[in-house]
C-alpha cells in the first residue's frame, strides 16, 4: 500500500507496527526480562516470540489428521515407539 505525504510525494506504508503494553506489573515485568535472559534475547525479543507463538495459526482437528495419517501412525503405540527410537538415537 502505498500513501501520500503532506508534499505530494509517494510513501511505502511502514513494514511493521509499532505495539505498547501499559501498566504491565513490575512482577510480571521481572518474569518476562529473566525469560528473555535464559532464552539469550533481549526482551523486545523475547516479547516477539510470545506474541509470534500466541498469533500462529493452530491445526484444525482435520489438518491435524491428515498430519497423523501422513506420518503413517495409527495407533497411540506407534508414536511411542517413534519417540522412543527417537530418544535412543541421541
């Protein structure tokens, strides 16, 4: 999308926005800054995982199906022994 500045002149639209949280608890605040530190990121990092997880497209139940089937599993056995040879092969 393309827009107009006040001179006429032709603008891309910004690529991304830019989000604020207000009034988030100092607690909370501490939990999300040691997140990010385990996890080696900063926090605008860290924040940018958490919301790219919260907003990622989920499975519907057939998708998930056909996901399964794909594997070639048709039992709760058989991704025990998938997981199990998994594990083993570390």
């Amino acid at each position: 999308m393309r827009e107009r500045s006040y001179n006429g002149s032709v603008l891309e639209a910004p690529l991304s926005v830019n989000l604020s949280v207000k009034n988030v608890p100092e607690e909370l605040a501490q939990r999300l800054r040691e997140r990010a530190e385990r996890n080696r990121r900063s926090l605008q990092g860290e924040l940018m995982v958490i919301l790219e997880e919260a907003a990622a497209p989920r499975l519907s139940p057939r998708d998930a199906m056909e996901r399964v089937r794909a594997l070639g599993l048709t039992t709760r056995g058989d991704s025990v022994r998938i997981l199990r040879q998994m594990r083993d092969a570390r």
